[in-house]
C-alpha cells in the first residue's frame, strides 16, 4: 500500500468471461464490423479456455496454452494473431480500470506472417473478370480495381457521381452485420475522399443507371436481385466467387481486387501520396508499407528520362568518353 501498487483482492474474484462481457460493452462507438467480430472471437475462442477462470489465476501459461490452441486448430497465423490482440486488449483494459496489476499477455510467441506476395490482377485480368460477372455487378468490379473497398461500393449512391466532371465522392458504406445492414461514415476521415474516374468506369456507371432505371440521387448504384442493399455473403457467392472460378483467378478477393488498384497505379509510376489519397488510406505510412517497393520498370523509366536531361547537357564528347575508359 505504501508503494501505491495495492489492488483489492475482490477484483481478481471476477472470471474472464465476465470481463470479457464488461469490455465488449466498454465502448459503444467501436464500429459494428469490429465489435461483431470482437464478439465472435471471445464467443468461439476466448470463452471455451479461459472463460471460467478467475483473473487472479490467469497466468501466462494459460495464454500460452490459448494461442497452441488456436494454432492446433490449423488457424492461419494472421488470425490467430487477430484473436490474441481482442485477449491482450481485454486484459489490458482490466490493468486499466485497476482489476489486475499486470497483464499475463507476456512473452507470448505468435506463428509468423507468411511474407509470400498474395495475389494480384492484371490489367487484363481485371477486364477478364468484368466480362465473367452479370452485366448488373459489372461496375462492382470496375469500382474495386480503381481502388473502393467493398463496403463503399455496396454504399455508393448515384448522388456521389458527378459525370460532367467525371468524378465519384466515396462518403458512406454498407455491411452486413450479423444479418443486418449499417450504413456509417467512411471507416477513417480519409476514407470521405473525391476521386477522378477513368472514362471506361464513367461509361460503364452511365450505362449501368439507364440499364437499371436508378437516376434518384438516393439510389444505390449496387442493388439485391429484389432491390435493396447487396449481401456481401450472397455477392461472393453467387456472382463474384463464380467469376473468379471461371477465369481461373482463385485467390483474387474483392480485398485483392482493391490492392491490384494500388500495385497497377505503382506500376504507372503515381506518386505514393496519390496512391493513398485514392485509396483512403489514413497514414502515408500503411500506403508505403504495401505499395513502397518501387516496379524496375519505372526505376528504368526513370533512368532514361535522366539520360535524356544528361545528355544534351554533358554532350556527346562526354559520352563517348565514357564509352572509351569502360572499353578500356
């Protein structure tokens, strides 16, 4: 008590499936997505291990013991590190409001992220693909290889296109929440962004809205069979996961398909602040992080538009030169 590190003993009384509840209710503003798949995470994971045990007993070997679980399981790595960052949080938190001292999220070894490239398309890939889906989903896929995340495009309104300037505001998404639709904000004050559309996706949005009768400025660019927003789960798999089938394209996800965006604009040698304005990225940091590496295409491009500035300024005589001493 005198070193102020005192902590009553009654907290530690509490079992983990109790906090867990008290900190899945700890923040209401946390986004559906994330809170629903905080939920399911504690729910299929966390409880069937650790949720009788009492906070006073949890130690790290019933961490440990948590993580091997997981991974017995065949969990791909990059989950099982999802799943223990919802458990390190919910121990924290507990540090936090002063139920335990420490955390036992020590000295945890999580199975490494395979660094082997995912898959991405082409140009003509893309264009593959749009042939392969309905005419209706068409924009869909255009919409994801120009760098909308899936939820903007199920959100997009006929109001955020302006085609006299051909440009799109990304401003709202759609998702499907444990069977029920939310629309928000973009996920980040970046993802509220306004961006230039190629003409071959302005075409294909002004064909689609006269195919489809949605001239309202409400109106969903992207609607269900029956009207209404687009179920994630029946697009990917009855219209997007077929296509991908068909043109031999496995592994391309709608996620992908919105990475291609940022390697294709790479490849054309845009500037990573474009890139990341485009995309929505909040922090240059993440755009450099996934599209840094810069195409030996473009270094070279970049090398001969140094010669041709070099040349006419150093002169002939200078290279020749050169020519003669690497001869030499």
């Amino acid at each position: 008590m005198q070193r102020g590190t005192w902590r009553n003993p009654e907290a530690g009384r509490l079992t983990f499936g109790e906090l867990a509840a008290a900190w899945l209710g700890s923040n209401p503003a946390k986004r559906p997505t994330t809170l629903a798949r905080d939920k399911t995470v504690v729910r299929v994971h966390l409880l069937p291990a650790l949720g009788s045990t009492r906070l006073d007993q949890l130690r790290p070997s019933d961490v440990k013991s948590t993580v091997d679980a997981m991974a017995s399981r065949a969990l791909a790595p990059r989950t099982i590190r999802t799943n223990y960052g919802v458990l390190r949080a919910i121990l924290a938190w507990a540090v936090q409001d002063d139920l335990i001292v420490r955390s036992p999220c020590r000295g945890i070894r999580l199975p490494e992220v395979s660094k082997v490239p995912k898959r991405t398309a082409s140009a003509e890939d893309i264009a593959r693909l749009v042939e392969a889906v309905p005419t209706d989903y068409r924009v869909a896929v255009l919409l994801g290889a120009i760098g909308l995340r899936q939820a903007e495009v199920f959100g997009l309104r006929v109001g955020s296109v302006d085609f006299l300037r051909r440009t799109l505001t990304v401003q709202a998404t759609i998702n499907e929440v444990e069977g029920r639709f939310v629309e928000r904000d973009g996920k980040t004050v970046a993802s509220v962004r306004t961006i230039s559309l190629p003409r071959l996706v302005t075409d294909e949005l002004a064909a689609h809205l006269a195919r489809t009768g949605r001239t309202a400025p409400g109106d969903l660019v992207l609607q269900a069979a029956d009207g209404g927003p687009v179920r994630a789960t029946n697009f990917r798999l009855r219209v997007y996961g077929p296509a991908v089938h068909a043109t031999d394209l496995d592994g391309l996800t709608f996620h992908r398909l919105r990475h291609s965006a940022g390697h294709l604009m790479r490849q054309a040698g845009v500037p990573l602040e474009v890139i990341q304005r485009r995309l929505g990225h909040a922090s240059i940091r993440t755009t450099a992080d996934v599209y840094g590496s810069l195409p030996e295409s473009v270094d070279r491009a970049v090398a001969d538009q140094l010669d041709e500035l070099f040349r006419p300024a150093c002169g002939a005589d200078v290279v020749q030169g050169g020519d003669s001493v690497g001869e030499s």
